[in-house]
C-alpha cells in the first residue's frame, strides 16, 4: 500500500530510491547512505519529495544557461552595445539572446526608455531569484574540491589487515588528532584476498595490502617490498643466534593464513631443504601470536615491521628466517573514481609519509 501510494505521488522511478533510503538496514532507523557525507535528516528527505514532485525533466530543455548569463549581465548594464562588449558577443548576439529570453519567460523582460533599457518587474524578480543560483553553480562547476582538514568532519573507511593496524594506525591517527581534529578513521579487516571486491562495491576508501590483486577499475601504488623475520621468547625456546635449520624445525610453528591453509611459500624451501616443520596453530590474525609466544615453545614468522616494537614490549628475540622467505609487496588500493577527491588525496599522502617515516628506523 505505501508503494503505491508512493508511486502516485512521486514521479516515476522516484519511488524506489525513496523506499532505497528508508528501508536499508545499514543505517540506525533504517535510513541509509553511501557515506556520512550524503545521510538525510527526515527534513531533508520532506524536502526531497517535494522537489522531486515539481521538477519535470522535460522543462529544463527549453532552458539555456547563457541566456540566463545574458539576462543577468543585461539586467546590470541597461544597455544591449556594453552588455555585448562584456560578453565578448556581435550586439545582434545579444539582441538575438533577448528575444529567445522573452519567449522563454513569456514576458517582455526588459523596456526601451530614455534611460536605457528598463527591466520590468518581472525581471527583478528573476534576477534577485537567478543570482545567487548561478553564482552557486559557478563555485560548483568551476571551482576544484577542496579539502580543509583543520575544518572538515568526515570518516575514511580504510581496509586492512591486523598487522597493518597495529604497525601504522596509532601513529596515523596521533597525527591526525593534531591536524584534523574532526577526522575519524574505520579500521575495516581486509584480508588481501578480498581487497579489491571490497574497493568495487565501495565498502572501503582505500586499502593498505599486502596482496597482488587489483582490477582495471583501481589504482594500485607500490610502497615498499620487505621481508620476514622469526620471533621467539627467549624464556620458552632457549637457543643462540643466528638461528639454524635444525633448530627452526625442532620446535613447533604458528601461522598466518588468510585461506585457512597450513602451509605456506616456507614450506617449499624446507622441502627442497629435506626438512620439514611442524604448525601447531593457524589463525588469520596476528594480535594472538605474542600472547602465545609468551607462553609456549614456538616460532612464528611475520612480517619485518612488526619485530622491533614486539621484541621490545614482550621481550622477544628475533632473527632472519634460516630458509628462503619471498618478500612481500606493500601497496596502496584506491578505486579510480578517487582521482580528485581531495580528501582521500591528503589521506593518502599522510599514509605515504608515515610508511616512508617508519621505514627508515627498521634494523
């Protein structure tokens, strides 16, 4: 009943985008948007419907923008020769765009007298009515986004794996708290597997992967290739560096997997080592691993950026993995439709700047 009722009073295919807003279960109360930037109050939404119910799309062919810039500029100078020279247009231009005007108005516009050409009431009207709409549409058209982190309140919605967030976000959003004070960050989970889908349907902003995925519709910036190294707890596993084969296959191993698989690119050069390991635990997150560290016999492996901050709070020790290891790449993923956007440019760049920051420390 209340799509049909829609369906009188709203213009056609209108009814469905109001229901979209109103039904979506994403948002508190059922109302929904992409973003925080685009979420409409319920007096927004009145608002909608009635302008949705006067416009027709059909009127707006009868209507030519530079006929309004004429009727504005005529308006100001009464006088069809300078209104021309400020037009950079032949008078008879300017005479031709007065009777298009007055057919378009139905109205005679403008009155021929000793002093020049006289506006007539109605086109008062119009021009106290065109101004600021047409200097809008001027600033909106003409004028690049822009982005003031002093003074913008928005959310950046940034995928991510666990280790990701652990070794960048504090000190991201430590800056940030300094110069954007009412910029929030989403730490969205992301596994490099699944990256690129959520970048396509827009869940996230921009990624920080570790993955080599990507798609014609994203842009893919590589920031650093680097390694891995293996941590123990020197009260659990009592041995000296530099860490041998046989002692990296003695004791048991915790793993990493996005897949939920138990054996990963180390496996194939213990293999072609004539060895072999054994993982105890799988797990996708790697939050859990110096809790388990901490308390039992084993390695883990993980990736460089996370080696000096453990060793210091937990007491770990560390050194290169004794088998072949392939780096990893670490990337930047942003959909294309993110090219000018202001906002997620500065994001971005304060990204770039803290990775470059926190590379230069790593041992």
């Amino acid at each position: 009943m209340f799509r049909y009722f829609l369906n009188l009073t709203l213009p056609y295919g209108y009814s469905h985008l109001f229901l979209h807003f109103i039904t979506s279960p994403r948002m508190p109360g059922g109302l929904s948007a992409q973003n925080e930037r685009t979420i409409l109050t319920l007096r927004e939404l009145i608002k909608l419907i009635k302008i949705m119910t006067l416009i027709n799309p059909n009127d707006f062919s009868r209507i030519d923008l530079n006929l309004l810039v004429v009727l504005i500029v005529m308006y100001e100078e009464r006088n069809v020769t300078q209104a021309a020279h400020r037009l950079h247009l032949g008078q008879p231009a300017v005479s031709a765009a007065l009777r298009r005007l007055r057919s378009m108005f139905n109205e005679a516009l403008f009155v021929r007298t000793t002093q020049g050409m006289m506006p007539t009431p109605r086109t008062c009207e119009l021009i106290q009515a065109l101004t600021p709409l047409m200097a809008q549409l001027q600033a909106v058209v003409l004028n690049p986004p822009r982005f003031n982190p002093e003074k913008d309140k928005l959310t950046f919605h940034i995928g991510m794996s666990d280790w990701i967030e652990h070794w960048l976000m504090p000190d991201l959003l430590a800056g940030i708290m300094r110069e954007a004070p009412q910029v929030s960050i989403n730490a969205v989970a992301t596994d490099p597997w699944k990256v690129v889908s959520a970048l396509e349907q827009n869940k996230v902003d921009l990624s920080i992967t570790v993955g080599q995925e990507t798609s014609r519709d994203l842009r893919r910036e590589k920031l650093t290739c680097a390694g891995f190294k293996t941590l123990w707890d020197p009260g659990q596993i009592d041995i000296t560096k530099p860490l041998t084969v046989a002692e990296f296959v003695h004791y048991e191993h915790l793993l990493i997997s996005y897949r939920g698989a138990s054996q990963s690119a180390m496996d194939s050069s213990l293999e072609k080592a004539g060895v072999s390991r054994r993982v105890r635990y799988v797990s996708s997150h790697f939050s859990t691993l110096p809790l388990m560290l901490s308390q039992m016999p084993l390695f883990a492996t993980v990736p460089m950026m996370l080696v000096d901050d453990w060793c210091r709070r937990y007491g770990f020790q560390s050194d290169s993995v004794p088998v072949h290891m392939p780096p990893f790449e670490l990337a930047l993923l942003w959909h294309r439709n993110r090219d000018s956007d202001a906002a997620t440019l500065w994001m971005l760049n304060k990204i770039r700047q803290l990775i470059a920051k926190k590379l230069s420390v790593i041992r």
